[in-house]
C-alpha cells in the first residue's frame, strides 16, 4: 500500500509540473512561449497525464476517480482519504517545484502581470461567475471525464491496454476543448486544491485572493459528485 501511495503522490506532482509549467510559460513574461494560447495548454496537460498514466501505471491521480473506484468497489472506502490526501500533496509539491522553476519569470512578471492571472496559473477560475452553473458545469464535465475512463479501461484490455494512457489522455484533451471554457474543467480536487494551497503559501508578490469559496464549492466538491454518478451509471448501464 505504501507503494500505492507513493504511486499516487508522484503520479499526481508529474501531472501538475506539466499542467502548471504550461500555464507559467503561456502567462509569465520572458519565457519561451509566453501567449502561445489555450490549445497549447490543453495539449499539454493531456500528454502530461498520459505520460503520467504511463510512468506510474495502475494509479487515479484524482480523487473524483478514487470515488468512483469505492462506488464500485475496487479500492476500500477506508482508502479514499488516504489516496485523495497524498494525491492532494503532489499536486501542491508538483506547483511548488514549478514556481522555483519559474522563480525568475514571477519575479519578473510583478506589475506587469494582473495578479489573478497568476493566481489562475495555479487554479482554475470560471469565465463567468454563476456558482450554481459553474457547480453544474464542472459537475457535468467530471461525469464525462470518469465515465469516459471507464469506458476506455473496460475496452483497453489485454494488449489493448497499453493504448488506455493515450485514449485518457485525447479524451482529457476533447473535455478541455469542448467543455473547458466554462470553470476550467479541474476535474479534480488535488488539480485544483493542491496547487491553489501553494499560490497561497509561495513567497509570490503582489497576490490576488485564492476565492476559497469558489474553489472549494467548484474544482473541489463537484467533482465527487460526478465521478459517484459516473460510476452509478456506468455500472447500471455498461455493467461495470
């Protein structure tokens, strides 16, 4: 088990030094790639969980699909917070090492740089505030998301399943595309939450609000509850 957890530590601070590294690249002044845009973010994350998916092999890194393996009863109920905390502290350990990556860009980014955005390079925020919408939206999104994998795993088996990891990773890329606008698409509490901690913690200047409201309410408990109906449903209708 402890295997398992380290597992899951990793898996989930390789997705986030991808994801957050992205975004430090596409906002902050004087990197390489600064303004290349949304498809260059969500390409990126999408290959970052892959690649993930790959490396650290049976893991969820995201606590929305450690629900929904409990709801159906391949992980023990008893290991729910257990997972979720360790996957929780990768996210914050992989955006801690992304800001000392960048320590220079933040840096040089103060006052020039609207201090939300930097804050959104961490976490996600919605395009336009509607809490219950954006509660239904990142709801919604999750639904597809674990539904999807399920899906996928339950087709990718035997040597199939070595192609799971790059279907996961276009199917994050579709969501990101195609429901993405809206919050986001967090999916995922240690996505989210971990990274959102760090921005608070990180000796960053000039800081903007972390809006724990919206940030527990939406990337935080929505998810749990699309990853529990995707795992209702996907068992009532496909038997999973």
């Amino acid at each position: 088990m402890e295997h398992q957890l380290l597992a899951e530590f990793m898996g989930t601070a390789l997705m986030i030094i991808f994801g957050i590294g992205v975004h430090c690249d596409d906002t902050l002044v004087d990197t390489k790639y600064n303004g290349t845009g949304h498809i260059f973010a969500i390409t990126t994350w999408s290959f970052g969980i892959t690649v993930s998916l790959y490396l650290f092999g049976d893991v969820c890194i995201n606590p929305a699909m450690v629900v929904a393996q409990a709801v159906l009863g391949n992980i023990p109920w008893g290991m729910v917070i257990p997972i979720s905390l360790v996957e929780l502290a990768g996210g914050f350990f992989g955006a801690a090492i992304m800001w000392f990556c960048y320590a220079d860009h933040f840096k040089a980014s103060v006052g020039k740089i609207d201090p939300v955005r930097i804050r959104n390079i961490f976490s996600t925020t919605p395009g336009i505030r509607n809490l219950p919408r954006n509660f239904f939206c990142e709801f919604f999104a999750t639904f597809v998301f674990i539904s999807g994998i399920l899906g996928i795993l339950k087709a990718c088996t035997g040597p199939e399943a070595m192609l799971a990891p790059i279907a996961i990773g276009l199917l994050v890329w579709a969501i990101g595309m195609g429901m993405g606008g809206t919050t986001g698409f967090a999916m995922n509490l240690a996505r989210d939450m971990g990274p959102r901690i760090a921005h608070a913690v990180l000796p960053i200047e000039n800081k903007a609000d972390n809006d724990w409201q919206y940030g527990i309410l939406v990337p935080g408990i929505a998810p749990f509850f699309g990853a529990a109906a995707a795992a209702i449903f996907m068992r009532a209708f496909f038997n999973i």
